[in-house]
C-alpha cells in the first residue's frame, strides 16, 4: 500500500478501522515530500517537525480519547468516527498561518510571521489536520503559472519542464505530485482552477461569500475565494463541509444554514440540464481540449443528462472587465506594503519618499509592479469613468448574462484552460498572452457563481485537460454531483499518473 497515494476518504477510513496512524500518514507525506521536492518546488516551507509532532499527539487522541496538557492543539475530546482527524494538509502561502512564515512568495513579506490564523486554518487546526507546510504562489496571487514567486518556480509533475498553472500552482502540483493528500488555495480569476486543470487534479472555486476571507492576504477583495484542490471529487466536497460556513470578521461573509456537500454526491446526472456556451469553445481554444470536453458532453448524455448548446456572450467582455478591477483592487490593497507600516525595508535611505520608492522597487517583483501602475492608472481622476466605472457596469452585465442562463440550465459546461500546459518560461516575457490563460475563468470570478475543474482526459502529449463545471450562486452541491457522476464514469486516477518527466 502506496499511502500518499490514497484520497481522504480512503485515509480516513484507514484511520477509523486503526489500519493506519496519523504519524504513520504524516511521515509518509514528509518521507514524500523530501523526495520530490527537489523536482517540483511546491512548497515554501515545509513544517516537518511541527507536523510530526501534531500527528503524535493527534494519535494518543484518537487512542484516548484525552489531551495531554502539553499538545499544542487546543481542543480538549474529539470524535474519531466522523472527522478529518489525523490527516495532514497543505496551504497555500497567502493564507495566514500563526507560528508559520506567510510570505505570498514575495520579499515584501519574506519574514513575515503572522500573529493570527486565517479562519479557514482555525477551521482545519479545529479538525485535528497536521499542517505540512506552505505552498508556493505567484507573488501576492498575480499570475498563471506560478513563476512569478519570488521564492523558486514550481514545475509540474505530469512534466517537469512545464507550468502548474497559477496563482495556487505550489498547492495544485503538491497534491498531484502526492506531496500532499489535498491542500487550500485561492481564486481570484482561476487560480485554483486554471492550475487544477493544468496538473490533472480537482479544483473548487466556491461561490464568493461561502468560505471566509478572513486572514487571505488580499489581491482583489471582491474577487478572491479560498477553495479545496484535491485528488477527488469527494475529498473537494469533504474539505469544503470544513471551510464554509459564516464568520463575523468577515463583513463579505454569507449566513446561511450549513450544509454537507459530501451527502450530495449522488452519481446521478439524469434529467440534468447542462448548457454549453458556444462562445467558450471559438478560436484560441486547442483542438485536443475541444475534442476532449466534445467526449465530455457525449459521456453526460450516455448518463441522462440533458445538454445542448447555447449562447453566453461575455467572453469579449470579461477579460478586461476582471483586469481594470483587479488591479485596481489590488493597487488599492497593496498600498499598506511600504516599507513603513508593513513588509520589507531598503536600507540606505535618504529620506521619506526615498524609503517608498526604494521598498517598493525592491520588495516586488515586475508582475505586482505592473498591476499596481494600471491599477492605480484606472483609478486616477483623469481615467475613473473611462476605465473603472465601466468596467463595474460591464461586471453587472456580466451577472446578468449568468443569471439568464441558469434560468435554463443547472451546469454551465466550458474548458478551464485554453491549453494544456506550457513550457516554463514561454509566456514569461508577454503578459498579454499569459493573460489569455484566464479566458476561461475570470467570468466566473465577476459573477461571484462558483465552478469546478476536473480532469476529463490527456491530449497526445500525456498531459491532462480539464473541464468546468460552473453553477449558479449557492449551488455547490449540483456542480460537485455533476462532477463526480463524470469522475466515477471516466475513472482518470485509475488510468493516468504523473510521469515527472521532461521535454
């Protein structure tokens, strides 16, 4: 038995019928870990020690059912026969973790020790979850293939000399290259799901407002969403019965009743209207990941669900719409990062505005620079109306073009990704067309509606394609049944693996 291999649902039962130890899964990982790292670059830090000793103590829990007073998790009883006990996770590095370096792959913030745990750590660190370690990123989330972090380059594992994806790529390859049974990443405009699809795993991007924001260090406020990346479907329904829920210190948090995602796993899609917007599958599509996603569509009609074509007319819209307000959003967020107040200082400073412009030139890198500057252009007084107000009315557009549609339809069907991945260092030079990675996904970020990504095949070249399933708001429980009804008919696990080759 191959432990870094199994799922968490498998882990879990593995922990529940005493087949296998916390400390026997967590060493595991980190024996992993330390083997592959080297190749794929995932993480930023690693927390063998700390995980290590978690698992331990978790171990004489479950045994014990009782605390020893020294163990550094501070719930006092735990039930072992329903829970995520023992299993460890990794995050992504923008998710604020007390004790643990959060650096969002940035010298801004390269020794940056948060005093405070985001609420979705709190939830996981509540959960009994040994934490392996931070994931690697583009700096402060601001890319597509996780090359711009200040940190190292994260490869990917179905082919070392290609991209993850980004900005979650350290989480998405971590989970692929089995360095980690499922890992939080975030999504601003595809980040969990461009990079999901990239290394062949699943990818949650839930509806905004579902999961707390609350310790996310911030790229685009209205935008940002943390998510699960994981092996399975079911292991993205587990982890998000953890993260979601309300939470007062985040005033964008939606109160609703608290649901389990995992009893929605039905494997059944019959009668499921699924629509296809003509628009996601035009030219600057690869032909390999039509083809695939043309399968997609045939398989869900052998399964009974209802699909048929249809017109979503915001593709031409939405890639500048999300830039003008992302970048707007993060000039405005990253403002705080001065030297002064947060983050990293030059030395050799002349005067006030000398330690401004020499902390900012040093602490990021050329992508923040250049969504700070447009961001700050469209925000001017000269350009505000040009730029930013209506790029918010092509967002209310934008809206109402998904709520049309899910007046018809249950499942929006799309690609994530125009592409498979490409080879580090193609696209590096020319950011419109990384850009052009995003086409697939930044509406959805616009419209607040969540999606998901899974693999649903490989093109000739062995590496995977994925498919997204996008829902109304609210309606995560159709989309991961869709998913996993496709998942449990195509079994990609089972037929495809990472090789960790190259070109």
């Amino acid at each position: 038995m191959n432990i870094t291999e199994l799922t968490v649902h498998e882990l879990q039962e593995k922990i529940r019928n005493k087949e296998l130890t916390s400390y026997e899964i967590t060493k595991a990982y980190i024996d992993r870990i330390n083997k592959k790292e080297k190749d794929v670059g995932a993480f930023v830090t690693i927390n063998e020690n700390e995980a290590i000793e978690n698992a331990k103590k978790i171990d004489e829990i479950i045994e014990n059912g009782k605390f020893d007073d020294s163990t550094k998790i501070d719930e006092s009883n735990i039930d072992s026969s329903n829970n995520l006990a023992g299993i460890p996770i990794g995050i992504k590095d923008n998710l604020c973790t007390k004790g643990i370096k959060t650096t969002c792959s940035s010298k801004m913030l390269e020794n940056f020790v948060a005093p405070y745990d985001a609420t979705v750590v709190e939830k996981v660190k509540s959960e009994k979850m040994p934490i392996l370690g931070k994931l690697n990123m583009d700096e402060f989330a601001m890319g597509s293939s996780t090359e711009n972090s200040a940190i190292k380059v994260t490869h990917n594992p179905w082919n070392l000399d290609k991209v993850p994806g980004g900005s979650s790529g350290g989480s998405a390859a971590a989970v692929a290259a089995d360095m980690v049974p499922f890992a939080l990443g975030s999504d601003t405009g595809g980040s969990i799901r461009q990079p999901a699809s990239l290394c062949g795993v699943v990818g949650l991007k839930p509806t905004y407002g579902l999961v707390s924001r609350y310790g996310l260090v911030a790229f685009a406020s209205s935008l940002d969403q943390v998510g699960p990346i994981t092996k399975d479907v079911k292991d993205a329904a587990i982890l998000l019965n953890v993260i979601a829920g309300h939470d007062e210190k985040d005033t964008t948090s939606y109160n609703m009743p608290k649901k389990d995602y995992v009893k929605s796993l039905k494997n059944d899609v019959k009668g499921l209207k699924i629509g296809v917007p003509k628009e996601f599958f035009g030219d600057g599509i690869d032909k390999e990941v039509k083809d695939k996603l043309y399968e997609a569509i045939e398989t869900y009609k052998k399964l009974g669900a209802e699909v048929e074509e249809c017109s979503l007319n915001v593709a031409e819209y939405a890639l500048a719409t999300y830039y003008i307000i992302a970048c707007a959003e993060a000039s405005s967020n990253l403002g705080r990062f001065d030297g002064l107040r947060y983050g990293y200082r030059a030395d050799n400073i002349k005067d006030l505005k000398d330690l401004y412009v020499k902390s900012r030139t040093e602490g990021f890198g050329d992508e923040v620079k250049r969504r700070i500057i447009l961001g700050t252009y469209v925000l001017s007084s000269g350009y505000y109306d040009a730029y930013y107000k209506k790029a918010q009315k092509a967002r209310t557009f934008v809206k109402k073009q998904f709520d049309e549609q899910f007046k018809k339809y249950d499942v929006l069907l799309t690609p994530v990704s125009p592409t498979t991945a490409f080879n580090i260092g193609e696209k590096k030079e020319n950011p419109l067309e990384m850009y052009l990675a995003d086409i697939c996904t930044v509406s959805i970020n616009i419209a607040s509606v969540p999606a998901i990504s899974i693999p649903c095949g490989v093109d000739s070249n062995g590496m995977p394609i994925g498919m997204q399933l996008i829902g109304d708001r609210f309606s995560e429980e159709t989309i991961l049944n869709a998913a996993y009804t496709f998942e449990q008919k195509i079994k990609f696990r089972e037929n495809h693996k990472p090789s960790f080759k190259r070109n």
